[in-house]
C-alpha cells in the first residue's frame, strides 16, 4: 500500500492576497470616505476613480459596483496582485460593471495613461515607496495632472511614536489567521524603515512575511508640505476617532493628542 500524502499545512492552503484584503482593506469604506471627501469639496458625487499603486484592486471593484455611472482606473507596477484581481475580484462584477473598470500595469508617476479622475486613492501608505523628497514631489505633481480641474487626491497618513519604533509589533485576529504587522527597522536620522506582514496560522505555520516593505515614514506635516508644493490649492486632515461601537470615525481636524498611534486621511484639494 502507498503512504497517504501528508495533509497540507495551512500555510500551504493560504492565499496571501485574500488575507491582505481581508486583514487590511474595507473597500465599502473607503467608498464612502472617497465620496465624503469630494462632497464635502466641490458638492457634488465623484464619478471618476483612479486608484494607484492598487494591487489587487479592491476598492476600484467596490467603487464600480457602487454606483452604475462611476467608472475606476486601477494602475499598479505589479503584474502579481493585477493578475488575482483578474482572477478573483473581476469575476465577481456583472458585465457592464467589468466594462467599467480598467487595469494598468504601469507607474503611478505616468500622467495621461487614464481619464482624468475626480478621486484619486494612494492609500495604505503605498507612497512611502517614494524615499526622497524630489520623487514624492514628483509623484504628486503627476497625481494633480492626473485629476480633473475639481478633483481630490485622498491618502492614509499616521503619527505616534509606534509608527517611528523599530521592533514595534501589533497583530488582530481573523477567522482563520493571526494578522501582524511589524516595524523591523527604522533609522531615527533618515526615517527609512523596513516593515512586514506577517500572518500565523491554527497549526503553526505561518506566512513570515507575507509581505515585504522598504519605505520612508512621511510625516503628516511633510506630507501637506509637499502636495501644496505640487499645486493643491488645499489640504485638510480627516483624524479617526474612536467610536462608542469601538471603530473609528473620521473627523475634520488640525491638531490630533499624543497617542501611541494616531490613523488619518489627507484630502488634498485640487
């Protein structure tokens, strides 16, 4: 009799991708947060998303599926996550909702490789790949060529002195991993730091790191700095709070107290 094959591990079942979405990105969410923003703007509903360094894409398929006049333009460097969004997110849309989306590998720092947008998302800190000053300009510039004359850039920004601690770590359950995230290194002079995901599984395995990040921590202030250099005529913070139920709100706000970690949004106004 042959030996049974060894079960597999739930490292090897894993899908790196599908955690990430589930562990890091509320779609719906910032559909709305990207709707609010633009409201609050110019009074009315954006219609036009162009989502950078989107990976898999999940809040261009989310903002298809919103609204059937809205169309997204997802533009990523990585052929990997395009191709599972094609694969598992794309199959998920109707007809018309897929021939309102469209994918691009490309860089982000292209201008004119889509329609101008009304929104445009950098978010979950992808811009931080940019280390100098010069190349996040760049990179801004290209974003307000990339937006309408009424159009609104919307990124995650953080503080608190967790962000800027090498070997800080801090994890949340889901269903069926342990999700982490972990400031391996940062240097205090040059606030270039390595970061990872890692995810921990029932049997033991792990995925260490799934995901891999060789970043400069912007700072808030830096951040508005630089996109008032690039042309935005106005730039305002959404701080989250933390809620009765426990999650967070997005408030308008100039200031924010020190805390160990502060999350926010920068809306810059075009």
């Amino acid at each position: 009799m042959m030996p049974s094959a060894h079960p597999a591990t739930d490292r090897q079942r894993a899908d790196r991708y599908d955690l990430y979405q589930r562990a890091v990105q509320n779609p719906d969410h910032e559909v709305q947060m990207l709707t609010r923003v633009y409201w609050d703007a110019f009074g009315r509903e954006p219609l036009i998303l162009r989502e950078d360094f989107c990976g898999t894409a999940a809040v261009c398929h989310a903002w298809v599926r919103s609204d059937p006049a809205r169309e997204a333009f997802g533009v990523d460097l990585d052929p990997a996550p395009l191709a599972w969004a094609w694969q598992h997110n794309n199959v998920l849309l109707n007809l018309p909702e897929r021939g309102r989306l469209v994918l691009l590998q490309e860089d982000a720092r292209s201008v004119g490789n889509t329609a101008r947008a009304d929104v445009l998302a950098a978010e979950n800190y992808s811009f931080f790949v940019f280390r100098q000053r010069a190349e996040l300009l760049d990179y801004f510039r290209a974003v307000h060529a990339n937006l309408k004359d009424e159009g609104v850039l919307l990124m995650d920004v953080q503080g608190g002195p967790e962000v800027i601690t090498g070997g800080h770590r801090h994890s949340r359950n889901l269903e069926d991993a342990v999700y982490e995230w972990e400031v391996a290194h940062f240097d205090a002079l040059t606030h270039e730091a390595t970061c990872r995901i890692h995810f921990r599984f029932p049997d033991g395995t792990a995925l260490t790191p799934a995901f891999e990040y060789h970043w400069r921590m912007w700072s808030p202030p830096e951040i508005r700095e630089l996109v008032a250099e690039a042309g935005f005529s106005r730039s305002l913070f959404y701080l989250g709070v933390e809620s009765a139920e426990g999650g967070l709100e997005f408030q308008k706000a100039n200031h924010a107290p020190v805390q160990p970690r502060v999350l926010a949004y920068l809306a810059a106004i075009k």
